[in-house]
C-alpha cells in the first residue's frame, strides 16, 4: 500500500468496521450541505423574528473567536483518543496554556513567543498525562482530574509571584499582553457590507456572514482552523496516523506489527496537550487581552463534547465547535432577543429528526418524543417574547446536552479508547 502502509497493517485501519455496519458517515459534502441548510433556515428565522445578530457580521466574528479554544481542545482530545488514552484533564492543560501564553507574549514582548509557550505549558500537562497513564497504568479518568485540579494550583501559584509584581497585574490576572497581528481579505469588505444592509433574505444573511469570516480574523485563528485540515490528514492519510489509530482500535494488533504503542501514546497524549495548551494562549491573547484566573470557563469540556458530536472525527468536531460558539456568542451580544428566535431554529431542527427517526429509522417512540419535545420548544416561543438572562448565560451548556443525547445513536469511539494497555499482555 501507499504511505509506506504495509499490508498486514491495512485490516487495522478500522477493526470494528469488519463487525459493525456504520450507518452514517459524516462527510465533508454533508457537512457542507447542512451548512447551507442552516444557512437558509436562520435567513427565514431572522426575516420572520427580525432578530438580526442571527446572521450579523459581529456575531459571525464573535462566534469564530468563541468557537477556536473550543475547536482546539477538540482536536487535543480527538488526538488523544485516537491513540486510546481519554483525556479528562484537557481543561487544566487550557489553563496551564492561559498562564503560559500570557507569560510569553509578556517577558519576550511578542504574541508568538506566547504562543509557542502556551503550547509548551499544555504539552507539558499531556506529558504529565501520559505519564501516569502510559508508564504506570493509572486510571486515565483519575488522572485527567487530578491534572485539572494541578493545573488551576499552579496557574494561581505562578500569578501570585509573577504577575502580581508587575505593573497592572494581580494576583488573579496579568497585565495587558502583545496580540497577534489581525487581517482583513480586501477589497471585499465594503461591497459585503452594503449588500448585508439591504436586509434582503439570503443575500444579505451570506454576505454578512462571509464579512464575518473574512474582516478583522487573528492570524491565531486563522493557524487554528488550518489545523483541522493537518490533522485530518495527519491521521488519516499517513502511516504514522494509521499506526496511532490502530493503538487505539486494537494496541495488541498494532504490537504484534511491531508498531511501539507506548511511543505513538505518548505522543498523541503530548500533542494533545499543546493543542489545548494553545487555546489556552486563544484565550489570553486574542479572545481577551490578558491572563484571568478562570477564563477557560469549562471550555476544555466543552471541546470534550464537540469532540464526541463529531464522533472522534475533525469535520464534525469543527462543526461541532462551530455551533457552541455560536451559541456562546448569540448569549453574549443580545442574548434574550437573539436566544430566543434560536428557539424557532430548535423547533425546526427536532421536527426534521422526528421525521427521520420516523422514516429512515422506523424509530416510532424516539419520534414521538422528538415531536413531543418540539411542540413543547415552540410553545414557549410563541408565549414569550424574550428569554431571561439567568437562561441565556447557560445556553452554550445546554446546547451540548441536547447535541449529545441527539448524537448518541451513532457514536462510534475508538475500540481500545480508555482501555489500559500494558506491551506484551497479548502474548
């Protein structure tokens, strides 16, 4: 085979593809149809609510700020569980990013030096990790929380004596730090501009959107969105992606291959933690200007869940990320008027899986819940006029409940994931 892939490896590419039959596969032309579907279904919620941050450029912007940690941690994860080794603590190796990154862009006075050191802290958190998992077979679930705990210690301990003694420091936050440089595509900025604000239905909804994908992006998220291209075809398209996969699918096999499994663990556990590491450094140096204990706000969780709604894949887990930042920045600008119009998308979106529970499932009672639970969404978007804030600050929350139990049916993780593994049990 191609790659430098040798024969006997290619029956461990997807083990559990010989047992089981895969009844959907997310690809990238679905998942760029189903873009243009929402595309079209927020144009006509919008004309109907007239709740314009549902496609404004700012929220659009917003949202693609929101959804890079997010992304990030992700991918940390899915590199992580491909290889067989759940990754718990990607939240503290977001906060040891934070720290890090902040310090960086800070004592060499460039964003970049922080970057580069936010992905070091991190790496070090999913070294750690695989220490404990790897070497001495500790529970991977133990020792992801105890590195969240270690990491939020050490971030609070290391700002006590750093940035408490600089000036506009604290013990709980840095000073102001240095960030990447920010682009615009030109040329088309004002054209997209005065066509958004003809407010026509679709034209103006696409042109809003793509100005906010084009003006004003950090160089930093447009490295991380690249990122999800790489590490598809890192994994997928290289015999060192295959050789880490199948220590995730079945470690034993891969042994027997002669593939070192404690090697590729490890450094899927390590770059793991320089992905999250580097959301981290997001966080300190472009989503806000400085360090602040407690800015990772479970995003190192949420990346977890966007992770498994992209069933351990990077289209999904992009698409994902994508819709809990949207989410979180609907929240943020005008969250009652704008959450609830999204209601309207909701009830939407639960009458189409109704239907496909009831048609291409023959699923009669999921159906019936489904529809049930769509009645009750558009029920309540009929009787209110606004969504309070005390729900609106935990939509993005609730967003990854309901996204998991719709997703459920059809995961499919790594057979080996979570499974201790120690060289030579095989023989």
């Amino acid at each position: 085979m191609s790659n430098g892939v040798t024969t006997a490896e290619a029956p461990f590419l997807e083990p559990k593809t010989q047992v089981r039959k895969r009844t959907f596969k997310l690809s990238w032309q679905t998942l760029l149809l189903a873009l243009g579907g929402l595309v079209l279904l927020l144009s006509f919620t919008r004309t109907v609510t007239g709740a314009v941050d549902l496609t404004s450029a700012g929220a659009v912007n917003a949202a693609v700020a929101l959804a890079v940690p997010i992304g990030l941690a992700g991918l940390g994860g899915l590199w992580s569980e491909r290889a067989g080794v759940v990754n718990i603590g990607l939240e503290g190796m977001m906060i040891m990013g934070t720290w890090c990154g902040a310090w960086g862009a800070l004592q060499f006075d460039n964003p970049w030096a922080g970057v580069v050191a936010g992905a070091i802290g991190g790496a070090l958190g999913g070294l750690l990790h695989a220490l404990a998992t790897v070497t001495f077979g500790v529970d991977h679930i133990i020792s992801g929380v105890a590195i969240n705990i270690l990491g939020l210690g050490v971030t609070q301990f290391l700002s006590k004596v750093t940035f408490a003694e600089m000036p506009g420091g604290g013990d709980s936050q840095s000073p102001p730090v240095p960030k990447p440089e920010v682009v615009s595509l030109p040329l088309v900025g004002e054209p997209l501009q005065w066509l958004g604000q003809k407010q026509w239905f679709l034209l103006s909804d696409v042109a809003n959107i793509l100005r906010g994908l084009v003006t004003n992006v950090s160089l930093l998220t447009i490295l991380a969105i690249l990122l999800v291209p790489l590490t598809y075809y890192v994994l997928w398209r290289t015999a060192f992606g295959l050789r880490l996969r199948s220590c995730g699918e079945s470690p034993v096999a891969a042994e027997s291959l002669g593939v070192n499994v404690y090697t590729y663990k490890y450094v899927a556990v390590v770059v793991s933690g320089a992905l999250a590491g580097l959301g981290g450094a997001f966080l300190a140096q472009v989503a806000a200007s400085a360090y602040r204990e407690g800015q990772t706000s479970g995003r190192g969780f949420i990346g977890l869940a966007a992770m498994i709604f992209g069933n351990w894949r990077p289209g999904g887990l992009a698409a994902g990320a994508a819709m809990f930042g949207y989410t979180d920045a609907l929240q943020l600008r005008r969250g009652g008027e704008s959450v609830h119009a999204l209601l309207l998308v909701v009830v939407v979106l639960l009458v189409g899986v109704a239907v496909y529970q009831l048609v291409r499932q023959n699923r009669t009672r999921a159906a019936l819940v489904t529809g049930v639970a769509a009645i009750v969404v558009f029920v309540v978007f009929a009787l209110t006029d606004t969504i309070p804030a005390e729900f609106t600050s935990v939509t993005p929350h609730i967003t990854t409940l309901l996204v998991l139990s719709l997703a459920a049916q059809r995961l499919r993780p790594p057979a080996a994931d979570g499974v201790p593994y120690r060289k030579g049990q095989g023989k």
